[in-house]
C-alpha cells in the first residue's frame, strides 16, 4: 500500500529519486556550573565554536561555483553576517561569565531571548527570521557537543539524484546540497516564506516542508515522488503510478523548456487584451532574474532587506545607491519602490523600547503605521526614493494603507519632503506616481476612496487573506485555513478591481495569488490586467495568458464569484481553466 506524506509545497515541479535522511536531531542543552577558575577556558571554547562555524559556511561559500547565482552565496553571507554580530557573539560571553555557566546553556539563553523578539514581530516574513538564528545557533551547539564532524551533510556520490529528507535545512545546506545534485528535498518543520522556501524556488527545487513527521517506514534508498505542486511525497509505489509520474516529469520539463521562446513577447490574449507582466524582487539577483524572464519592470521592490541583519540603520545615501543600482539594472523599465514594511518590535535601532509588549502585535504598530509615528526613519527613506526617481521611471508604493486620515497624513508628508528637496536643490520627479497596497480588509472595502486618491493601487492578497480568514499564515496549526478562493476574499479583490476601473486607477495584485497559474483566468476574467509575480513564475504566467480568451470567462467567473459552497468554486475554476 502506497505512503503519501502531506506538506506545504514551496515550489513547482516532480522529483523522482530514493531517499537519503540527514539525521540532524534536536540538541539538548543542560546547564552545567563552571567553576570561576575555568571561566576563561570555557569562553575560549565558546570562541573557538563561533570561529570553527564561521570557517565552515565560508568553506561551504568557496565550495560554490562562482558562475551560481547571487542569491545562494546572499543567504549563506546573512548567516556569517550573524556569526559576526555581537548578539551571537559578544552576549554569551557576557552569560557565561554572569551566570558561571556552560557555553551551551549561555548560547541556548541568548536563543530563547531572541526568538522571544521574533515570535512578537508583527510582520509574517520578518517573524519566520527568526529559523536564521536557530540555523546558526544550532551550528555552533553542534560544534560545542561534538555533535558536528564535518562542514558538508554528505558526500556529493550518496546525494546526487537523491531526495533528502531532514527535519530541517539551512539555506547554507540548501544551496551545498543543491550543488551536489539532489533532486528535491522535504523537511519537517519550515514555512513557505522562510529563506530556505525562497532559495528553494529560485533553484527550481521541487520541495515540501512542514510535514512535521516522515514515517520510518520511509528508509534510506527507498523510490520515492516529490510532487511539490500538490505538497505530497510518495512511497512504496507501484509500477503504473511511477510511469505516469515520469509520463508527468518530462512534459513539466519539456514545458518549462519552451517557456523560454516567450521572453520577448508580448503578453496578449487571444481576444488582443494587453497584460502587463512585472517582478516582484527583495534580492539583488531577482533584478537580473526578472529582466531574464522578460519582466516589464518591477512591480515590488520590498526594502525592508536593507534593514535587516544589522543594528544600525542604512541612512539616506545608503538606501538612494541601492534604489539607483535597481534603476540602473533595470535600464528604463520601471521599478515600483514599497516603503518599509517592518513591525514594531524589529530591532533596528529606529523605535524606542516599548512599555509594554503587544497582545496581538500582528495587528500592532507595523508598516506605514510605524514609519509614520517614527519620521525619523521615514523621511530619509522618502527622500531616497525621491531622489532616485530623478534618474529613471520610479514609483513609490506605500503598504497596509486602512483609512482616509492615514492616506491624508502620507501624502502631506511626501509633498513637504519634495519642498525639502527642492529647497535644497536636490532633483527628483515631481510627478512620482504615489500607489497603496491594499492588503486589508477596510482599505478594500473603501478601495473607491484610494482608487481617487492615489495614481495606482497593488492588491497584497498574502496579507488581505490572512487578515480577512483572521488565521496568521506562517503557522502551520492553521494554514489549512488559508484560502485564496473563499468567496470572501474573491469579494474583495473584485471590489479592488471594480473600483480601479471606474476610477481609471491602474490595479495591479503583487500576492502570491498572482503568480499561480491556477488562478490566472479567474483573476483575467474578474478585470485585473497587471501581474506582479517572482521571476520564476513569470514566464508561466504568460503562457497561460496568451493562451486564454478573457470574453469566454466572463459566465464562469461570474458563477464563482456568486457562489458560496467551497466545492462548486472548485469544480468552476476547474472548467474555467479548461476552456
């Protein structure tokens, strides 16, 4: 009888190959009484454990190709970035001597403290930051209890063709066991917007995570599928489901292949509907990914990277170069510029200490709520923005807009920056297009109000579903619960698009929702005719435009959009995109 293990699929495609376990473990950690004359002994082994770590994720770097791209060795950097920070570093030291304690014991209560930070963050990609500093932490504890004999999981013959299966991975792992040539892996724990997730898509590695417990059943050398699609792995097969399975294979790989011949056409339906195809980036290589697919220009460019991994914050100058390297890249092809979208408990050095840590933090101080009440941090970044507009097509988008006053106070601030700038002789497009993610459940219900306001609208459906459903979507208790296709959610969307159109506000969705070709004809036929995705879907996203006539949709959308009753939507979206 075959096993299927159920996950959360974090990429596209089907591997096909036998298992290889890294048996990685959890590390228990006891505290032991150091006596005061063997302090500075045990500090010098903390030491030499954060030397050792450090040493072995520049050895994993200098083990990849330098033609890889360069998001791999960024990740691998944040984590030797951490390795150098004084959190990490200097604390323990600190503990170690307070308490008379063991390094390990030090180390684990520096962790605690920081996943306490990250766990109130209110942002859900800022929060899932926290598995970075369980990945180096885990690292050196590894280290301190001789747990870890060697830098790589395994050896290149073992790992090439093979699916491994952990109970979780680094991106430094990731990408080392990706230049050893594994077919895909699954872990137990993980999320879809953790840094190994979006590494694991930019290789185009099929991959499952969050499965939370592999059968042992399932034995090292065992056939198995990985079908990261449908977030299932197969074990224990028959011959007829592994010949349909490699039957499956070869068209996702002859299709991806063909996709390739659509770079530079232009995506248009078959009734001559214009589409507008862009990228969203957050790292540099995703730039130079985009203007491979063919992307328009950058549809959201998520800023909240140059914050992160340090404790100072970038100051103008330093964010005006990054934003200028973009529209360089970029050549004359827009760039729609977010502005910081953080939560009120980053530790950026921008926000004073709180008094009191929030209930509900994920509907606390985050985004334009936070840049507002600290100008200090918002204006330098306003005028990089504005300053870098000066040079090339740049918008600037701002997230989590929910009421009139909100809007109000943006925009006044925005035109008393330009004044600045201007006193001060500083050139900038004064007609910078001003747009608003709608991502929650009153700013589209007022999408009207924004659609007048604001020269474009972006719809972030990741945010707007988890506020609408009331579920946190990177936990995985609940993300069954996350729905792009309840009927409340379409509601809204459609009343976004709705409210573009009569206002002649250009309305673009930035969400994951955007990018999966699933809903590509539902979104074309509710009116929406700019997509921003990542480069990897991009060119995905075309085919299935270029292939569909939005006039023959319209009956069937209007069903979906009329029903309530989860398995008629299901079965219309499924006639829909066989049409």
């Amino acid at each position: 009888m075959s096993i299927a293990i159920s996950g959360i699929g974090i990429s596209r495609g089907i591997a096909i190959g036998a298992v290889q376990r890294l048996e990685q473990g959890e590390i228990e950690v006891y505290e032991a009484a150091i006596p005061g004359a063997l302090i500075e002994e045990e500090i010098s082994r903390f030491r030499r454990a954060v030397r050792t770590a450090r040493q072995q994720l520049k050895a994993i770097r200098n083990s990849i190709p330098e033609t890889t791209t360069a998001d791999i060795t960024d990740f691998i950097d944040t984590h030797l970035l951490m390795l150098e920070d004084s959190m990490l570093t200097a604390t323990p030291v600190e503990l170690i001597r307070q308490h008379q304690c063991n390094a390990e014991w030090a180390l684990k209560i520096q962790r605690d403290a920081l996943a306490q930070v990250f766990d109130e963050m209110d942002d859900p990609y800022l929060r899932t930051r926290k598995d970075d500093v369980d990945h180096v932490v885990n690292r050196i504890l590894r280290i301190l209890t001789g747990r870890d004999t060697h830098a790589d999981p395994l050896d290149d013959d073992q790992l090439r063709g093979a699916i491994v299966i952990a109970h979780d991975l680094t991106p430094a792992e990731t990408a080392l066991l990706h230049h050893q040539g594994i077919a895909g892996f699954i872990t137990e724990s993980g999320g879809p917007l953790s840094h190994t997730a979006i590494l694991a898509r930019s290789l185009g590695l099929p991959a499952i995570v969050g499965t939370h417990t592999t059968p042992h059943q399932i034995r090292d050398g065992d056939n198995v599928i990985l079908d990261a699609s449908r977030g299932v792995l197969l074990a224990d097969l028959d011959a007829a489901t592994l010949r349909d399975y490699r039957r499956q294979q070869r068209q996702q790989q002859k299709y991806r292949s063909e996709l390739k011949h659509l770079k530079d056409e232009p995506a248009i339906t078959l009734d001559g509907t214009r589409m507008h195809l862009v990228a969203n980036v957050e790292l540099r290589e995703d730039v130079l990914a985009a203007r491979r697919a063919g992307a328009e220009g950058i549809g959201l460019y998520r800023t909240e990277f140059l914050f992160m991994n340090r404790t100072d914050i970038p100051d103008e100058e330093e964010q005006l170069q990054q934003y200028l390297s973009v529209v360089k890249t970029l050549k004359g092809l827009p760039v729609t510029i977010r502005t910081l979208d953080l939560g009120s408990d980053k530790e950026c050095g921008a926000e004073p200490a709180r008094e009191h840590t929030p209930v509900n933090p994920a509907l606390g101080l985050r985004a334009i709520r936070l840049c507002l009440k600290h100008a200090d941090l918002f204006r330098p970044q306003l005028r990089a923005i504005l300053r870098a507009s000066a040079k090339g097509p740049v918008r600037m988008m701002i997230p989590m807009l929910s009421s009139a006053h909100e809007l109000d106070t943006v925009l006044a601030l925005i035109d008393d920056v330009k004044q600045e700038l201007q006193r001060e002789r500083l050139a900038f497009d004064l007609h910078i297009p001003v747009g608003g993610m709608i991502e929650v459940p009153a700013a589209a219900l007022s999408a009207s109000l924004f659609a007048r306001k604001l020269d474009f609208l972006s719809i972030g459906t990741n945010d707007l579903i988890q506020y609408t459903l009331a579920i946190d979507r990177v936990d995985d208790e609940v993300t069954y619960l996350y729905d792009p296709l309840h009927p409340a959610v379409l509601r809204l969307v459609k009343m976004v698009i709705d409210a573009g159109r009569q206002y002649h506000t250009p309305i673009a969705m930035c969400g994951e929702m955007a990018g999966d070709t699933r809903y590509t004809r539902l979104l074309l036929g509710m009116g929406l005719t700019e997509f921003s995705v990542h480069p990897t879907a991009l060119l995905e996203i075309k085919d299935t435009i270029i292939h569909s006539r939005v006039a023959d949709f319209h009956t069937q959308v209007d069903g979906i959009l009329q029903d309530d009753e989860p398995a008629a939507i299901i079965e219309r979206l499924d006639a829909l995109n066989k049409m």
